[in-house]
C-alpha cells in the first residue's frame, strides 16, 4: 500500500515538473511569436496551429526514436 502512494505521488510531481516545464515553454514560444512581424499577424490561431504541427512532429520523432531503442 505504501509503495503504490510513493509511486503515484512520484507520478504526480513529474507530471506536475512537465506541466510547469509546458507552461514556461508556452511563454517563451508565444514571446518569441510576438517578436517576429508575420507571424504575430497569424494571432491566436496561427499560434495554435503552429504549436499543434509542432507537437505532432515531436511526437512522432520520439515515437519513432523510443521504438529504435527497443
């Protein structure tokens, strides 16, 4: 019983380091987007998609990395 709370509370403070970790990514992406003329004009919806494309390939990247490590 003790052992399955230290698991779930060590799950819960790397997930809360990664939520810290995407949060700070977050304003310094959206930062360096302000800074660049055409890219600040997308607004928003630009931001969204070019974050969505970008996490879609980092994903297949480690994806397909992790699988080569098998």
């Amino acid at each position: 019983m003790v052992s399955e709370f230290v698991k779930q509370f060590a799950t819960l403070i790397v997930a809360a380091f990664g939520f810290a970790s995407a949060l700070a990514w977050n304003t310094a992406i959206q930062n360096w987007l302000q800074s660049q003329p055409t890219l600040s004009a997308a607004g928003p919806w630009g931001y969204a998609i070019a974050v969505t494309i970008f996490a879609v390939i980092i994903t297949m990247w480690v994806g397909k990395y992790s699988q080569e490590q098998k």
